[in-house]
C-alpha cells in the first residue's frame, strides 16, 4: 500500500469512527462544498478577476456533459441564474445538472442538449415551429406571443412568449395585451427573453410567468418559467415529445428550476465565480459519498481540461481559491444539529480559534488580517470579546434561537476587512 493509499485509509476509518460516535447521539450531519476549478494556464480575464466569460461557460458545459455521460445518465443540464453583485449588468450563470432522486431518468436525450460553446445547427424558423407545436400539445396555441427588441421595430421576431402556470395540474395561460402586428417590446440586453419581459406593463393581477423560446446562433433556447416539481417534471416531459417529433437538437433549457422538489431531486451547479468555476456539491450525510462526489466532479473536470491547483509565477502550487468552502449542515430545520444545540457553534468557534495551526493547514495563502478568512483574534482586540458575548447569549437563553436570530448574533462579527461574511 502507498503512503497516499494509507493516509486514504486512516481517514477513512477515522471517519466511521466519528460517524458512528454521531449516530449514537442521533446527530445528523450533513457536509457540501464549493470546490473550484481553473484552466492549466488561466489568462483570460475571467480566470482572473472577472465571474463570467465566454469561455468559462464552455468549460463549464463540457465538464457538465461529462458528469451526465459517465455519472448520472439522464440527469438534466439546466442554465439557470443565481448571484447578481452590484456593477455587474446581468446576474451570474449556474449550469445545474438535476438528477432525479429515484433514479429514474428526467432526460433520456442527453444527445439533444448543447453542451458546448459553438454555432448551433437550428435556423431561426426553428424558434416559432417548436412554439407551435408546443402551445398546440398544452392546449394553449392562441395565448402564443411574438416578442421583438425595441430598438428594431422592423426585424423578424426575437422569440416566442406563452404565459404559462400550472393550477391543479392543469396548464393555463393568460391574455397579455399584445399580438401578432404588436409584439412584446423587449428591454435591451442579450440575456434570455424570458429575462427581458415587460412584466411591470402588464395590469395588476394578471399572469407574469411565461415559457420563452428563441434561437440565438443556432441554439434552440427553451426557458422555463418558475414552477413547482410536478409541473416542472409535467412539462419536460412534454418538451422532450415536441422535440422528439421534430427531430430537434442542440438545445439549452434556461430560466428557473424547481420548487417545492425536496428529496426529489439531487442538483450540482458549476456556477460563474470570479476568477474560477465554482461547483456547488450536493450535502452528504458520509464522508465515503461526499469524497465519491468530489472524486467525480474533480474527473469530470479533468475531462474537460480543468484543475484544482494553479502555478504560481514563482513556481508554487496553490489551491485555487475563490470558494472551497466546507458546508456543515442538516437534513433539515428539525434536524440540523446546529439549530438543535446552538451551543455546538459557540464550540466549534472557540475550538477554532484556540488552535490556530488548523487556520494556517486549511487556508494556506488566504489567511491574516486583509484575506477573505481572517482570524477573529487577528482583527480589533474588542472583536475577539464581543464574540465571546455572542457565544456565552447563545449558551444561556433560555429557549433555542432560529437561524436568524443565530445569524443575528454572529453575522456582524464573523466577516472579512470589506465586511463580508466569508
């Protein structure tokens, strides 16, 4: 045996050990991460400091294909969009892969999907046949709306809009005050159109969600509006009959993915982060599953040419930042361990912060004063006090705080230089 293959080991056992321990206690721990991922030579200004790029977004859609290839066949890749910062113009990316928890399979065409960055095979004709089609298979074919960009009064159709909602596992729509001779003006941008929507113009009461379909550079782009899980898995499954009877491919699903989908779906996103691509693991409650799921994603990832490690000028191999986070967690409210016992978070910080070699092991390089991961004891001396104030209030009340009056007692103490609260 190795050494790497002994130290495996050790960690291995040393993990039943605690877990058994847990369980005897019947603690439930639940544990995810944020790895990130970079390119062998990181140039581009989205490897550096800027979230999202073209070119990340390609990585991020083969790295996709390969977990859906060789890890969850008949997952579904889905574009959907997360973080928005202040400055930036349109919120951050997530190519999410859902995997149906039964393990049966959500999307069996994975051939279908544009996994890739490059100029799709679909005509711009190809937008209005599938919206066709579609609103004829829902039943809704007269609430079918053409939408144009306003500063182009004279160009073709940009996309077609069906105000869509599921009420009591029926589809419905809604007349919105506009046609054929008046299309739906866009606001300017090049996001999806189901993101450029003039829903502020429509009366008070009326439907403001609606399914999208548009090509752009010969990507058939499908957005889904927000709808719960079974009117989500409803309506996929009636796409993927549309698309099926029309031979269509190339294919991107944006827009919202489920709600109210708990224990029915299990999701990984590679989200846009600046600087890396960040990859958002789904909680486990072992650590033989989390290190299987990170074994997997770190595969996936090396099959499309990215790395966990960066090269330094000096030569130096570093960790690529900009997440790793570790997230400890529960199954549930009821059943997190830290909303059971707030006491173990006043624990685990003050075992922390009396043994400082694990800041310097697990952080490396962002570690001290000015990082993204200071030491409470490295900032203000009041702050290390004011701190344990917080700890010893959440030790003594005298009934059990709910996450936000935890997040109440710690939020302002627990941050960065720039007050964020890494």
């Amino acid at each position: 045996m190795s050494s790497a293959e002994s130290i495996q080991a050790s960690v291995d056992a040393f993990a039943g050990t605690l877990e058994q321990w847990l369980a005897e206690r019947d603690i439930i721990l639940t544990m995810g991460g944020e790895p990130t991922f970079v390119p062998a030579k990181p140039d581009a200004a989205e490897w550096n400091t800027a979230a999202m790029g073209e070119e990340k977004l390609g990585y991020a859609r083969r790295m996709t294909s390969h977990l859906i290839d060789e890890v969850h066949p008949g997952a579904l890749s889905m574009q959907v969009f997360g973080k928005w910062y202040p400055g930036e113009p349109l919120p951050r990316w997530n190519c999410m892969t859902l995997v149906a928890s039964d393990g049966s399979a959500l999307w069996p065409d994975s051939e279908r999907l544009f996994l890739d960055v490059r100029e799709g095979v679909n005509a711009a004709s190809v937008a209005k046949d599938f919206s066709d089609a579609l609103s004829r298979k829902l039943r809704l074919k007269r609430f079918l709306l053409p939408a144009r960009e306003q500063a182009d009064k004279k160009a073709k159709h940009s996309g077609w809009v069906l105000p869509l909602e599921s009420v009591e596992g029926k589809w419905t729509s809604a007349k919105w005050p506009y046609s054929e001779k008046r299309p739906i003006p866009l606001f300017a941008g090049d996001s999806p159109v189901g993101l450029r929507l003039p829903l502020g113009d429509l009366v008070e009461g009326v439907l403001r969600s609606a399914l999208t379909v548009e090509v752009r550079e010969g990507v058939l782009e499908i957005f889904i509006p927000p709808l719960e899980w079974p009117a989500f898995k409803k309506l996929i499954a009636v796409i993927q009959e549309v698309l099926r009877q029309l031979d269509l491919r190339d294919v991107v699903f944006c827009g919202y993915a489920p709600s109210e989908c708990k224990g029915a779906l299990e999701t990984i996103g590679l989200a846009a982060d600046p600087g890396v691509l960040e990859v958002n693991l789904p909680p486990t409650t072992t650590w033989q599953d989390y290190r299987m799921v990170l074994a997997q994603c770190a595969d996936a990832a090396k099959a499309a040419d990215l790395q966990l490690t960066k090269n330094q000028l000096n030569g130096v191999v570093r960790g690529t930042g900009g997440g790793s986070h570790l997230a400890f967690g529960g199954p549930s409210k009821e059943k997190n361990p830290f909303l059971e016992d707030p006491g173990r978070i006043a624990s685990i910080l003050r075992y922390w912060q009396h043994h400082p070699a694990l800041s310097y092991l697990f952080t490396g390089q962002y570690v001290g004063p000015g990082s993204q991961a200071p030491r409470v004891d490295e900032g203000p001396s009041h702050g290390l006090y004011e701190l344990e104030v917080a700890c010893e209030g959440l030790e003594s009340a005298h009934y059990k705080p709910d996450g936000e009056q935890i997040d109440q007692f710690l939020k302002n103490l627990l941050t960065d230089s720039s007050g964020n609260t890494h």
